[in-house]
C-alpha cells in the first residue's frame, strides 16, 4: 500500500500500499491531478497513471488508528508515519505512540526495484529488530486488516490489467479497472478491483478477492482532500467482510516535501528511535 497510502492502496502493481501509508499512508494515496484523457484508457494505462503520480519527495503524517470488531467493540492507536522517495524505490516507516501496549513499535518497508521488497519491525517486548520473511507476507499487521504484503506494495508488471466498465460512485465519476496476478507470481489475492477517480487517479474504492476467488476486503475513501496542492487521503476504512473486522484511519495532519534525516529509514532507527 507506497506510503501508508498504498496498502490497501495503490493500484494491484503499486498498492502501501495505500497501503500505510496503506496504513496513514500504505495507507495515504497522493498525487497532482493530470489532464483529462481525450481517448479511452486501457486497464494498464489507468495502472500506469495510478503509478506514476506524483507523491512528492518525502511524507510526514499523524493518523488516528481504529479496529472495530463484528460486535463494534473499539481498540484506538495513534501512528505516525514518515515517507521518502528515493531512486531506488519508497522508504516508509510507522511508528506506534499509544496505547502503551504498542508504544514504540516501529516498522520500516524498503521498496526494491526489480526485486523483493525489504520489511522488518522492532517490537519494544522482544527488544530487538526483526526482519518479516515473504513466508509472512499475508499475515496481519499488528491485527490490522492489512497485511504486510499490502503495505509493501506490488510490481506493477507483476500483473495484468483489464479496463471493466466506467461508473459513476457517489459524487465520482471512476474507471473500474481488475487486476490479475500473472503467472509465477506470488499474491494472496486472485484478483483486485479497483475503482479508480478519474480526477485525482486514487482508487476510491478496493475489492480484494481471496484465492478461491471469494471477496475477502474491501478499502474505502471517505474524505479526501488537497494538501499542498497533493490529492490526499483523509479518511479510509480496511473491511474483512469475511470476518466483520475493520480498520479505520483518520488523517490528523499531513505535511509534503519537510526535510526528513536520512537516518530514520534505517534499522537503527527501529532500535533506538533516534535518527
């Protein structure tokens, strides 16, 4: 999901994937608005205009996190999430401030053009940094109802695209793109389908299909808004309609292109919290 706005995110082929900032960011979609197309789009060039948007050169984001159970029963935490991009892919790191249950849990994705991303987590209970195996790439993060996977974001080669129809959703007018694993690929979803805004290219609206090809989540944008002239994510909801569990964010500042030091991006950092 790049940033925590690709988790959940980004297209099948670059989801942080939304997710941050799926979560705040593989979780927090961004990007200038490009011109209206004067011809239809294929399934991958709508892929390739999710991609290609403009995130600008680092993220800073405070977000409200909340896990809503089938019963309705509430857990908040409080994450803060830093993001840089960098010739060689995006960097994104989370950092959990409450409750003290997961005070000082910090998580940092490395994104690897043409290879396997990098993730690994420092949890204040084992006091040591681990490393998250691709064994491990569909378990949940941190009890979310995003994955590892989904915050580390796709290949967008690593899929094939087919533009379905265009629809109207609520105020937005979008194109529904699907998007299917290629052969060799390995995914823990069949097929994705996006509905993508044709203003702001952010998929509004995520169906993430299990393997045996029974819907299994669904991302929702409630809010968006221009931060800094960036298309910005505010508020989203991760549903396992599986299960009934949910997981809400909530945007509470979000800041473009400040300085960040390059000592955050590390494993260090995990360790000590210091840049």
């Amino acid at each position: 999901m790049r940033s925590i706005q690709r988790p959940a995110g980004a297209t099948a082929g670059a989801t942080a994937g939304t997710t941050a900032a799926a979560l705040a960011v593989a979780i927090v979609l961004v990007m200038f608005v490009p011109a209206t197309p004067l011809h239809a789009l294929t399934g991958r060039e709508v892929a390739e205009r999710m991609d290609s948007r403009d995130m600008g050169e680092t993220t800073h984001a405070m977000v409200e996190m909340r896990l809503v159970n089938a019963r309705g029963e509430t857990r908040t935490r409080a994450i803060e999430q830093y993001g840089k991009d960098t010739p060689e892919g995006m960097r994104n790191v989370i950092v959990f401030h409450r409750p003290a249950s997961v005070e000082g849990t910090r998580f940092l994705t490395v994104e690897n053009r043409g290879r396997d991303n990098d993730q690994w987590i420092y949890l204040p209970a084992l006091g040591r940094v681990r490393r998250i195996t691709g064994g491990e790439s569909s378990d949940s993060f941190m009890g979310t109802d995003f994955t590892y996977d989904d915050i580390a974001g796709r290949d967008i080669d690593d899929y094939e695209y087919e533009l379905l129809r265009e629809e109207r959703l609520g105020n937005r007018d979008t194109y529904v793109v699907e998007s299917v694993p290629l052969p060799g690929t390995s995914s823990q979803y069949s097929r994705i389908v996006q509905y993508v805004d044709r203003e702001s290219w952010i998929p509004v609206k995520i169906e993430l299909y299990d393997r045996r090809g029974e819907l299994l989540k669904v991302n929702r944008v409630h809010r968006m808004e221009r931060v800094q002239g960036y298309w910005t994510i505010i508020e989203n909801t991760m549903e396992n309609v599986q299960t009934g569990h949910r997981t809400e964010l909530q945007v509470r500042n979000f800041r473009y292109n400040r300085e960040i030091p390059e000592g955050v991006f590390t494993v260090n950092f995990l360790e000590t919290g210091r840049p």
